[in-house]
C-alpha cells in the first residue's frame, strides 16, 4: 500500500519514499519538562503515535526508528524550579515522569529513543564549533549567533516574507546581532544557571540546536520525517533546519515535514487568563485515556481541532459500541480500508469511519469482522484492552452502587412476574435514572452504565 503524507516543505501530499525502507527514521519534538503536559501538548504525541504504529505496519516493527526528545534545558525550567524551590533535576524528573504516566495511559507506545537535551551537549558544540568555521555563525559578547543572512535559501520551510518571520521570531533586538533576525546558538549562563563549559565560555545551548543535535546523534545528517505541532513551523523548525544543513551541508535536514493543527477549547483559545486550561493529568482523573485518545483522532490531524465536553462524552459511547462489537475477540489482520484511510495522509476520521462498518458486522456474529476490528482498531492505539476490563471500568467511575441496581432488577423480575407491568416500568425508569441500561437477554437481564 502506498502512504501519501502532506509535506510541509512542499505544500503537497507526497507519496513517501524512504531513504532506506529497512529503518524508516522519524524525529518529532518533544516537551519541555517544567510543569505537566496539557491537551494540546497531547495532539502531536497521539498524531505521531498513529504515524508510528502505521510505519511499524507497513515496514515492520524492527524497521522503524521514532526519536522524540525531553527538552530538560530551558529558561521556563530554571524559573519553575526557583519558584518551587527544587533542584533543576528535582523538577524535570518529576515532570518527565508524569509526563510518560499520562502518555502510557493515552494507549501512546514510548518512542524508539527519548534524548534528553542535556546528555547531547558535546554533540551540539561540535555543531555549533564547524557552523563558526564555515562562517554560518560568529561569537559576540559570550554568545554564539547563527547568521541568517549567511544561507540563501533561509526560510523554505516557512515560506513567510522577511518583515513578517520577524514579527513571528518576535526578534529580539540585541547589540551582540549582526541581523536582527540572526537567532541565539549557544549563551552565557550566570552563577547559579546551569552551564557547561565551552570554547566560547560557560553557557548553554539555545532551544534550536537541541533539536538538531539530537537528530543528528540518533537518525544521522539526512532522516525521513520531522514532526510536531503547527506552531513550531516557525521559527524553530526553520532554525533547525538552517543548522543542520549548514552544519552538514545536506539539501535537506528531514524529507517530509509534518505538522499537526492548533487545538482550541469549547470555540475558544486555550489559556490560563480564560480558566479554560486543561491539563492531561487532570481529564484523566474523569475520562478513560482511550476516549480522550479517539476524541483527538475524529478529527483530521492538519486541521484545527475544538475540544468538547460533548465531544468526550460521545467518544465514550463510540467506545462502547466498539467494545460490546469486539467482545473478546483477538486480534486478526487489519482491514484493508483502515490501512488505505491511514495511508492517505493518516485520515483517522476515515479510519473511525471504516471501523463502525466492521463494528456492525461483528455485532452480527461475524468473527472475522470481530477479529478484523480488534487489529484494526489496534493500528489506531484503539481497543487494546478487554471488553470485560473496559466495562469494568465504566462501571466503576461511574459510581454506581451494584448491590443497588442488582435489587432493582430482582423488584423489577418480580413486578413482572406479577403481571404488574406498571410497576417495571416504573423501576425500569428508576434504573435508568441511575445512569444504567438494561439489557434483557436469554440468560436473564445484564446491566452497563449509560455515562
Ligand atoms: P511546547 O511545550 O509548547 O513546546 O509544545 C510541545 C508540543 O505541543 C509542540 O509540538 C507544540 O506544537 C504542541 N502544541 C502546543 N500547544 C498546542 C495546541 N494548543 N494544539 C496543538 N498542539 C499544540
Ligand atoms: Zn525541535
């Protein structure tokens, strides 16, 4: 099957070709480890998930290498650290910690390999000494710039007019810059910041070559695809890509380029001034994982996604509908249709789609289309667990009190015993107050929760 993506470096779905089919290497940014991720933070983890799990499809487990990065440098991480009081180290364990519990309980595989920034600061001085020697960047006043007017072709990847990427760089104007648009390699760290030494005294490294550093290492000076969320088209993918490809003096520094669209909150932009912040540790105290995980992919990942109450509480009811569908069937070979609405620029909707289809012939005894399900639904991160621990679950968050309902199924088989079908249906009604439906069947009535 042929995978088209929509590559950002051309404007145009591409059909992808990798430069060695027996490891297909992907780099996808990662989170900066200074407070818990939230749900926007959560969309690229889940979108290139998916893009993993199908890659590992089509090429094989073995031959696919998925690098997202720990960002565990960074101004925002000394701030939070001071203000709480912990070490650097102290803070950033803590949050990469909490951000792998939140990943795993969103159904998300752990990458191939997560560098952490700060174990690749040799890497990054290596990169940062040969762009000095090639005149791609100079020290001034403790700093190492890059010198954007030294690359002719700077700005590929946004493709923006000069006067508007400085507006987006929200170009800081310092005397050390020879170009206002000139951006920061390496800077001087105070007593008390954390620094490594380097030939241009102690510092550390700007955000950009983090990232470049990092690919480098472990998917060498040309990979496949580069991903992460809309935002970071520019300037810091742009910036990645003018030193890598100075650095190593490649065309390119990732073939295909991937980004997924912006996540807004009930029609509005996510913020902690509107109150509407929503952190991923938290909707997991009130939402399965799995529902949060099929609310992200019902929408297609290059468009803006508005994230609902509604939205989750449907997602919740699709789930059901799979799991009642799947039973306890095990995994066969995916659906066709699945896999071709995957290849097409990763069309998770068609995908959904494609899955009611088969939930429908499962519910009709079809075990191949049961089977079929469960393997497909597992190329999305869907459906990993049983039907049995999904409704156990339900029931259990739903606080519904057992003994209570079992009671009311007794009066109600009682009632109707009784020929006094007014009083069931009274108790039927009483019941599904409670947030549970009944489901009368051969061997007797069985119960789930509605919510
Ligand atoms: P950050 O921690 O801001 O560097 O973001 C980490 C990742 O989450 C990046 O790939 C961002 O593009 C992505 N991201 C941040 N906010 C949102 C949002 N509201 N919607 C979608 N993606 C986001
Ligand atoms: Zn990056």
């Amino acid at each position: 099957m042929t995978l088209t993506l929509y590559n950002t470096l051309t404007r145009a779905k591409e059909t992808f070709e990798p430069i060695d089919p027996a490891n297909v290497r992907m780099y996808v940014c990662g989170p900066t480890v200074y407070d818990y991720a939230h749900i926007g933070n959560a969309r690229p983890v889940i979108v290139f998930d998916v893009l993993f799990r199908l890659l590992r499809h089509l090429y094989g487990a073995d031959h696919v290498t998925y690098v997202r990065n720990i960002t565990d440098v960074d101004d925002k991480i000394n701030a939070r650290a001071a203000e709480r009081g912990i070490s650097i180290r102290e803070l950033t364990e803590e949050t990469a910690r909490a951000f792998h519990e939140d990943t795993d309980a969103l159904g998300v595989l752990r990458p191939s390999i997560e560098p952490r920034a700060t174990e690749h600061i040799e890497e990054m001085l290596a990169m940062i000494g040969r762009l000095v020697k090639n005149h791609h960047a100079y020290a001034a006043d403790g700093h190492v710039l890059f010198d954007v007017p030294s690359m002719h072709d700077y700005g590929e990847l946004a493709r923006r007019p000069l006067d508007e990427m400085k507006a987006g760089a929200r170009v800081e104007v310092a005397p050390y810059k020879r170009d206002p648009m000139d951006f920061v390699l390496w800077k001087p760290s105070k007593p008390g910041e954390p620094g490594w030494d380097s030939p241009w005294g102690r510092g550390r490294p700007g955000w950009h070559i983090e990232c470049s550093a990092m690919s480098w290492k472990h998917l060498g000076k040309v990979f496949d695809i580069h991903g992460g969320g809309i935002d970071l088209v520019f300037p810091h993918h742009e910036n990645e890509i003018a030193q890598s490809r100075c650095c190593h003096g490649t065309d390119v520094m990732a073939r295909y380029w991937l980004h997924n669209g912006f996540l807004q909150v009930e029609g509005e932009k996510m913020s902690k001034s509107l109150g509407n912040f929503i952190v991923i540790h938290d909707l997991l105290k009130d939402w399965p994982g799995e529902a949060i995980r099929l609310n992200m992919l019902r929408t297609h990942y290059r468009q803006p996604i508005d994230w609902t109450v509604a939205g989750l509480e449907e997602s919740v009811k699709v789930l059901d509908g799979l799991y009642e569908a799947v039973g306890e069937a095990d995994a066969g070979t995916p659906d066709e249709a699945v896999v071709a609405a995957l290849c097409d620029d990763l069309n998770t909707p068609k995908a959904i789609a494609a899955l009611h289809g088969l939930r429908n012939a499962a519910a009709h005894g079809d075990a191949t289309a049961a089977a079929a399900l469960k393997a497909s639904a597992n190329l999305l991160g869907l459906l990993a667990g049983t039907h049995t621990d999904w409704f156990a679950a339900r029931k259990e968050a739903a606080h519904v009190d057992e003994a209570t309902v079992e009671a009311l199924i007794a009066a109600r088989a009682a009632a109707r015993k009784a020929r006094n079908f007014a009083e069931a249906d009274r108790i039927r009604d009483e019941i599904a107050a409670l947030g549970v439906v009944l489901k009368d069947g051969p061997a007797g009535t069985t119960w789930e929760v509605t919510r």
